[in-house]
C-alpha cells in the first residue's frame, strides 16, 4: 500500500499552507511562489487600478509579484498572510507612479463640473463607477503622499491597522496618530457635506 | 469615529478585472524570474571570464558517470574510469549521504518590463546542481551565464550583456517543509510506479486553479524530471502519465540543444509548444524545448524556439565540489548541521550559508529591484554576491568532463 501512503501524504499538504509557509517553500522551489500570485493577484491588481487606473495597474501588478519574489527571503515568517506585505510592496511601486496619480486624481476632481448636462446615463454611470467621486478626489489632493497612501490602504484595500502597520513599516501607534490627523484634514477638504448628497445634483 | 474613511471606502472606484492574458503575462513572468535560479542576479565578470566560466570540476571521491553531448544517449550506463558497485544495469544507485550532480545547458526568455517597455531576450545558462539523496544535507548550484540570444526578430537589449558571470548558491534541504514538493533520489523512489497511480499523483500534487488543473500536472511533469534522479520504474511510470494528461502530445525525433534526439511530450501554453525531451528507452530527460506555434500569443514567429535545454549529465558524488567564489547562503529552513554523510571518510567542507571561500569583488550588482521599491523594513534587494572566481579549470559547456579523484 506504498502508493495509498503516498497519495494520503500528499493530500495534506497542498493547498491549505498558508502564505507565510508557501513563501518558505518558495525559496527551495521558487516556482511555487506562482501559487501566492493565484491568490492574491487579483486582489493588488485591484487596489493598483483604484489607485492608478486600469493600464498602470496591470504593469504594477506583474511589478509588485516581481519584486516580492525577489525579497522574499526577507519575509517575516511570523505573519500568515501575505496580504499585508504585499500591500506594503504596492504601496511603493504605486509610488513610482506618483505624477500620474496626481494628474488622474486632478482630473476625476474636476469631471464633475465640466460633464455635460445631457451626458447619457449609462455611459456617465460606467465613467462614475471606475472613477473617484471629484470630491473625493478633491480631498485626495489636500493630503500628503504618505497620507494618502495610509487612507487607502486602510479605505480601499480594508487593512486593519495592524494589517497597515506591517505594511508601511511604521508602529501601530504612528498608523493611529496619523489616521488621526489625516481624518481632521479630510473632513476640512470635505467640508462636512456629504458627497454622496452632492454628486449626483450636478450632474 | 471613521466617517471620513468610511466615505473613502464607499466611495471607491468601481475596479475592472484583470484582464486574462495581462495575467497570464505576469504569471508567465514570474515564473520565468523563478526558473532563472534562486536570485542569481548578474554577477559582475567581465565576458572573458565568464567565457571561460571558471568552474572547479572536482567530483572528489565520487562515482561520477559521465554523460557527455558526444553521446547519442542520457543513458546512465556509462561508466566513468573508477567506477563502484552503485552502476550496474546502467542505472545509478546513490546511497544516503551522497548526491545526484547534474549539469545542463538553458536557455529561455527573459523579459523585462522598464516603465512600460518590455525588453525580452533568450538568456542562457550554464547550471550544475548538487542534490542530496536523501535530502540529508544541503545542496550547491552553480549558475554560469552564457551569452544570450536575441528574441526572434527582435535586437539583443543592452540589458542582456549583464547576463555573465557564474554564481554559487547553497540549496538548503528541508525536506520536511517540502514534503511533496521534494525532489530528491530518495523521496522520488517511494513515487508509485504504476502510470495511473502516478497520473492520480499528478493531480493531486498541484492541484490547478480553475481549469488549470491539465496544465499544472503538466508543469508538475517537468518539475520532477528536470535537474533530478530516480529510478527507471518511477521514470517510466512518470513518462507514461505524462501521456495521459490531456492536451499533451507525443512527437519522434525532437533535438535537445546538445543535439540529441529523443521523443518528446509536449503541451501548448500561451502560443507555445512546450515539449519534454526524452531517451526513447531510459527515459531519462534530455532537455526541454519551446517552439511557437501562435505567433500572437507568444509574441514571436511561429517556428521560432524560445527555450531549450539539454541535461549533460547526471552523476553520483559522494561530496559537494570544492570551488572557489562565494557561496550565497540560503537560510530558507534550519541548517541540518551535520547531516552531511561523507562516506569517503574524509572531512568535508560543505558550504554553510555566507561561507566566502575566495571571495574577490563582493561589488554591490545592480539589482532589478526599482530603488524605490525598497522600505525601509521588509522590503529591499538582497544583496547579490559577486562570485568573482578566478578560473582554473576550464570546460566546455557542451561537453562537460567529469572529473574523479579518490
């Protein structure tokens, strides 16, 4: 029953390893780092077309798993999930995108003045749905590289603040202290309206 | 109090899938990066050296078989000048302690995206690998560059010259964390050795995403063969579930890059036809083989060949070669001090993690990490070790000559 043996061996071991564990592997077997982008490349991709739009993000996606395999070795192995590091790592190649983020973050701030009034619906729903709310994009510009970086990890990629601590490196407390001042500054840029209730009244 | 990012996080932007074949691209990309070698990164020797890729050969007391391109077969039954008890019907039997050296000549593509320029080229290597047999001690690879081949119609990228050098890279055995990911003498003989068996292995070894499940136990195919050793009945079982793993088709007479002729299974992935390369009665593997049979999917005129390989020869030795340069270390599970069987009796030297033997130019090498890619804490470029050898015995690529003392 040598064979049953094995196949019951195998059967345990797979798929259900956590990241940490298959990143470990990884360094014997580096092709099994392929199975960490299966599951989380999707999830990046999504972030770095929130951020950066549809085009970037495919190029920062490929990057971001590029460059986790190439420091991996590095990987804190305490932490189960990847997701976190991954993050971290986005966060910077996203940085090297940083003029084009400015100037899509401008301009989604001011499509909604300029739209036409007759602006067909659809098409203005499509335009909306993959694009920032001007004034969110408007409160976007009033914060610092780092701020924004911090706001969307934690908003659009729903990090905890542990998760972002690991992320950017810094002490759960600084993500605290600086969630802090940054929301002070968004609600100014804000100003206290809601932007749900305003959008939709000028188009 | 997070309303404010509550509003953020309601009021994300609406993300588009990932479109199939970007991701396919990426992963294919990474995969290649993998398949390059454990962060080999372009030590810095100047072509002349590395034309002469200064490789210390020194099987020391080891039976080594000599598999070299003049022969019309990877059959193992070649015997070297001293040979022991562990050749006899032509299949090597390496015992606990000793390690399975083989030696092969790559070449695949490498691609390099640059702020949204793709650079690509076929780059080739030079690789021996020192492989416990029994994953009881650790295990070396030599990676040497060789000069690279421009993708098919396309120029040879500046980038392309920083392929040279060689570089020593300890291979840590954790066959515990491995588990059915080992691919060690002994762990491959406890493979089943009936087709159907193993084709259920196949299976249930890499279970693929999605409809990737043909695909993966294709991948898992050339996984177990490549750069490795085990026994016919576990080769011929693995051969012949290769042929029933859909989509996978048997061709006569394919070359191996040293030119040997072998019958080849092959599969079509993204525009290419990736064929495994066999002697038709060992079923040893030869080499590998991409051809493009989708000029749009692979980016390259039908016809064209994007990878191949050949395996030289593979060997039994009863201790990692003794070489001059740095040895990157390879941290990756426990160091199993002591592990290292020497049945010659004599003291060993296995390389441990950072040992530098004769260590030149430890030059920091342009990494191809983006700077700003690098934080402060769990980010950054390994550093790459230079191994800036001086050459002292020379060998052919093509033609490797095993070396025995003892």
């Amino acid at each position: 029953m040598r064979e049953d043996r094995h196949v019951v061996g195998v059967q345990e071991k797979p798929e259900t390893l956590d990241d940490s564990a298959l990143i470990a592997q990884s360094e014997i077997d580096p092709e099994r780092f392929a199975v960490l982008f299966d599951r989380h490349a999707d999830e990046i991709h999504r972030y770095a077309a929130r951020r950066l739009g549809p085009e970037p993000a495919e190029d920062v996606t490929g990057e971001v798993f590029l460059v986790a395999f190439r420091v991996r070795a590095r990987y804190d192995r305490t932490w189960p999930d990847a997701r976190p590091w991954l993050y971290g790592i986005a966060t910077k190649v996203v940085a090297q995108h940083r003029r084009a983020e400015r100037r899509r973050i401008n301009a989604m701030s001011k499509v909604s003045a300029e739209r036409p009034g007759s602006f067909d619906d659809r098409s203005a729903d499509r335009v909306t749905a993959e694009q920032l709310q001007p004034r969110l994009a408007r409160a976007l510009t009033s914060l610092s590289a780092a701020e924004r970086d911090l706001l969307l990890l934690v908003a659009w990629a729903d990090l905890t603040y542990e998760d972002a601590a690991l992320a950017l490196g810094v002490p759960v407390g600084t993500i605290r202290s600086r969630l802090h001042r940054l929301r002070v500054k968004v609600r100014r840029a804000l100003g206290g309206i809601d932007p749900f209730a305003e959008e939709p009244q000028h188009g | 109090m997070d309303d404010e990012i509550r509003t953020f996080a309601d009021g994300r932007p609406a993300a588009p899938p990932y479109p199939e074949e970007a991701r396919a691209k990426a992963r294919e990309r990474l995969l290649r990066e993998a398949r390059e070698g454990r962060g080999f990164r372009f030590p810095k020797l100047g072509w002349q050296a590395a034309a002469a890729f200064g490789v210390t050969v020194a099987l020391v007391g080891g039976v080594a078989v000599a598999l070299s391109a003049q022969q019309p077969k990877l059959g193992v039954a070649t015997s070297a000048a001293t040979q022991s008890a562990a050749v006899s019907d032509g299949e090597l039997r390496p015992r606990p302690g000793q390690f399975i050296m083989v030696a092969s000549d790559t070449m695949y593509g490498s691609f390099t995206q640059t702020s949204g320029k793709m650079s690509r080229y076929l780059y080739r290597t030079h690789r021996e690998i020192w492989q416990s047999a029994d994953a009881s001690a650790d295990g070396l690879l030599l990676i040497a560059g060789l000069k690279p081949k421009p993708w098919p119609g396309e120029p040879l990228p500046e980038e392309s010259r920083k392929w040279k050098g060689e570089s020593w890279m300890q291979l840590a055995s954790c066959p515990d964390r491995l588990a059915a990911f080992r691919t060690d003498y002994a762990y491959l003989s406890t493979l089943p050795d009936d087709p159907a068996a193993m084709r259920a292995l196949l299976g249930k070894r890499q279970p693929g995403e999605k409809g990737e499940a043909d695909r993966a136990a294709f991948t898992g195919v050339g996984d177990l063969f490549r750069e490795t050793y085990m026994p016919k009945a576990q080769r011929d079982a693995l051969f012949e579930a290769a042929k029933e793993i859909p989509g996978v088709q048997v061709a006569e007479g394919v070359e191996d890059s040293a030119g040997r002729q072998g019958v080849a299974l092959g599969r079509e992935s993204q525009g290419t036809l990736e064929q495994l390369i066999f002697d038709r009665d060992t079923h040893m593997l030869l080499g590998e083989r991409h051809t493009v049979v989708d000029a749009k999917a692979a980016g390259a005129p039908v016809g064209s060949v994007l990878a191949l390989t050949a395996q030289l020869k593979v060997s039994v030795v009863d201790r990692l070669p003794e070489h001059a340069g740095k040895v990157e270390g390879d941290s990756s599970c426990v160091p199993q001090p002591g592990a290292t069987a020497d049945s010659t009796g004599q003291p060993s030297a296995p390389p441990t993690a950072e040992v530098t033997v004769t260590a030149t130019a430890p030059a920091p090498v342009e990494t191809t990490v983006p700077p700003a890619a690098e934080p402060s804490n769990s980010v950054g470029a390994e550093p790459t070790d230079s191994a800036n050898a001086e050459p002292t015995v020379t060998i052919e690529p093509s033609a490797p000559v095993p070396t025995k003392t003892g």
